[in-house]
C-alpha cells in the first residue's frame, strides 16, 4: 500500500455516494439549533436531497438562526415532541446537550424518524443499551454524529493496521491538549437574563437549579448533570478510533485519574485526566490536558512494531521505526502518508444513504453506545478512584455495587424514557 492506493481509495469511496440516488428526498427537522446542531444543518442543507422542515430551540436566538438557514422553508418548534409529530418529516438531527440525546432519539424512533444523534451518544451507559432497544424495535437508521468513523483516511488507517501494515500493535495514545486557563465563561446569556430562553425545558431530565448561565449554552459540558467533561466530548471521538482499531467492543478493564486542578471557573469536570483501557493485548490511554496544550492537539497516536502513525482529522502519517543493529539501522517500513477529506459531508452522506437503502450506517447506534460506554467508564474510575473490571456481555462492572449505581442515572418528573 503506498500512498497513490489510499488517495484512489478515497475517491471511489466519495464517488460512489456521490452516484446513489439524489432523487428520494428525505424531509428533516432540527432539534437543538446550538453551535454543533446548526453546523450539522449546513451540511445535511447542501445535501440534494434534503428538504428542511422543522427547527426546534429552546433558546430563541438560536432557533431563529436555524430557521434562518432553512431559507424560510422550515416551521419553528419549542417542544420537539410537537415536532416528532409531524407527518412530513423522515429524520432528526439530535443536537442538543447529552443529557437531552437519550430521550430525544428514543422518542423519534417511537415516532418512525430516522435519526443522527450528536456523539456522546449517551449521558449514562443505561441510556445506550435503550437507544439501542428503540433502533432496533421500530427499525430505524441512527448514526451516532462522530464523524470520524466515515472518514476516508480514518478507515484506510484501521484497515493498514489490522492489514499488520504498521507491525504488531500493543498501545494506542489518544487525547487532547489546549490551553483554557484559567477557565471558560458563559457564551449566552452572560448577564443572566433568561430572556427567550426556556431553562425548564433546557434542564429537562436533569435536576432542578438555580439558572446560572454558565451552565447552560456550550459549557454544560463541565457538568456532570448534562455531560462528562472532555473525557466525552472528545474522548468519544478518538476512543471510538482506538476501538475500531482493535476490533473489541469493550475494554476489560479501566483505571481512571485526575481532577479540575486548574480551572478556576466552577466546571466540575476534570481538566487534566489520565485513563488507561486494558483490551487483549493491547492498552489505550486517553490524556486530557485543559492546562497547556504542549506540541499538539488532538491526537491519535498508534504504536506499531514496524511505524508509529500519527491519525488527525487532516490526516494520518506513518513514522518507521529504525531497526537492526547499531550503526546499520534501516527504516522497518516505507513512510506513509494519506490526506482526509470532509468528515462531516462524509458522515452525513453515509446517514441519508443508510436512510434510503435502511443499512447500518458507519456510526451505528450500538458502536456510539459503545464508544460512550468506554468514555463513562473512564470518568467513573476517575471518580471513585479505583480501577473498575468491565463484563461487557452483561454491561456491568464486576464487583463495585457503587460503580454500577453511577451507570445509570434518576430522571426529574415528568421526564422518563420510554
Ligand atoms: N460531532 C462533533 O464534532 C461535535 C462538535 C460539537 C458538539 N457536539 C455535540 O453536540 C451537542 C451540542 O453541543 P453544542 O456545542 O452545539 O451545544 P450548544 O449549547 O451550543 O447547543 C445545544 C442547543 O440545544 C438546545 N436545547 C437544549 N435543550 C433543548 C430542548 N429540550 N429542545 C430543543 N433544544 C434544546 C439549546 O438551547 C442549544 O441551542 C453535544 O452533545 C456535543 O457533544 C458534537
């Protein structure tokens, strides 16, 4: 494989959903028009056979900015169940918070939608295993939104791997770095007027508090009621690489560490944290740094006895590794080098292809269950303090009666999934 097979390969792969069926139109509807919903819209919009239907906020600005998108063509919602009512509509976007993705996306399978749901999939593991159920029942299409998994050069990379293109792979290196010291502020409603903001229904499933606008719009990420800090948000990305790659649908165990040490904001969610997966032979560790982003970002990193191959967004490169004696030491491997195309047209092209042939398409509800299942594991490890053994056929931890409570998680009324 050199890189001349891999840019062809991506080709076919972009042509080949280019081909099918422009003609069927699928009817959408928006729910949650916020930074990531409203990216997601623009690329299913420039999609041919999309008609936009419905748009959906909680938080006025931003449903005006989804409907304003739509160019007129779409009717405005503040409840997504009224949405879900809607005859003309074929699939949803879940772009809401994660403590919303669980009860929206069963609700819209119950109601015959098709759906694409923003990673993490779930905000809890008990979350997954009932999207799943809800999928499956009424045989519905749901991609989970890590676009990573439609990349080309994402799967030309899991496929050199597990070709043995990189030599006997043992470690995998995930994680995140940047500089947000000394913390993040509130995006919205920084002067604390809810004005065309309906915080009930923002809050949802989750507890009654007092509104604090740093908690809601974007940086509900940092609190344990609504998501799982960086651990999910970008952990769902990469550790979802790293489980394709080898091939398992859970780790055996996971030994968590860290805490919000720097951050001086109010999150709760860590901003340096260390976790160590176990899989059969190999180990995976996911670091996140909020602190200092140090030489790089986002980053995959794949440890093979013949190269080590860097796998970013733009794309990935293969280091060899220098073997043989001392003073004739020679390059196990030829460098490699492979770019990637648009991620988020990939994964949404593949989402409407599945919606029209009724195919599993690449992000699966059941892999984005998974991969959100790893990313719990970690933060509750991290948590409790202790390595925690997973038994993945019964989705259970082995012996930690506390670690199992923090699995699933009480829904405030009248709020219960289906
Ligand atoms: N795939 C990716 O690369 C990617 C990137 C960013 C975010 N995300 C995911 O997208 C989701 C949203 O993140 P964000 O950064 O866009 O957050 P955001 O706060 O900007 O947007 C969320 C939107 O959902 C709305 N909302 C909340 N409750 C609602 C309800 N009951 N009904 C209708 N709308 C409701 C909010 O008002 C807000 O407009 C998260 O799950 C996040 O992990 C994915």
């Amino acid at each position: 494989m050199n890189r001349r097979t891999f840019a062809l390969g991506a080709m076919s792969a972009l042509s080949a959903t280019q081909v099918i069926g422009a003609n069927d139109r699928v009817r959408m509807g928006l729910i949650g028009s916020g930074g990531r919903g409203r990216e997601d819209w623009d690329t299913f919009l420039k999609q041919p056979e999309v008609e936009p239907v419905a748009v959906c906020d909680v938080y006025e600005p931003f449903l005006q900015k989804g409907l304003e998108m739509a160019a007129g063509k779409a009717k405005p919602f503040h409840d997504f169940r009224k949405l879900l009512e809607q005859k003309d509509i074929d699939a949803v976007i879940v772009g809401t918070p994660d403590h919303w993705h669980a009860l929206m996306t069963i609700a819209a399978c119950e109601a015959g939608k098709d759906v694409y749901c923003e990673k993490p999939l779930s905000l809890v593991a008990s979350e997954g295993r009932k999207m799943v159920a809800a999928a499956r029942k009424n045989n519905r299409v749901v991609q989970t939104g890590s676009q990573q998994r439609s990349g080309s050069h994402y799967a030309a990379a899991v496929k050199l791997i597990q070709d043995g293109g990189i030599g006997e792979v043992h470690r995998i290196q995930c994680g995140f770095q940047r500089n947000a010291f000394p913390g993040f502020k509130p995006t919205e409603m920084a002067d604390g007027k809810t004005t065309g903001f309906d915080y009930d229904m923002w809050l949802g499933p989750a507890p009654k508090r007092a509104f604090d606008p740093f908690r809601c719009i974007y940086n509900f990420r940092w609190f344990w009621d609504y998501s799982g800090g960086q651990m999910t948000n970008w952990g769902a990305h990469h550790l979802d690489i790293a489980r394709w790659i080898v091939g398992a649908e859970a780790p055996m165990v996971v030994s968590g560490m860290g805490g919000r040490y720097g951050l001086t904001d109010g999150g709760e969610t860590p901003d340096v944290q260390m976790v160590n997966f176990q899989f059969p032979k190999v180990v995976v560790t996911w670091t996140v740094s909020e602190i200092a982003e140090g030489p790089k970002g986002a980053t995959i990193d794949v440890y093979g006895s013949k190269g080590m191959m860097s796998l970013t967004r733009p794309g990935f490169q293969v280091t060899p590794e220098q073997v043989g004696s001392k003073g004739e030491k020679k390059p196990a491997m030829e460098a490699l080098k492979m770019k990637g195309a648009d991620l988020n047209v990939q994964h949404a092209r593949n989402f409407l292809d599945c919606v029209k042939s009724r195919k599993r398409p690449n992000a699966d509800v059941e892999e984005g269950h998974r991969s959100a299942v790893m990313c719990h594991l970690g933060n509750i490890s991290t948590r409790l303090g202790r390595s925690l053994k997973w038994d993945a056929a019964k989705e259970q931890v082995v012996g930690d009666a506390e670690a199992n409570t923090m699995l699933s998680k009480a829904y405030r009324g009248p709020w219960k999934l289906m």
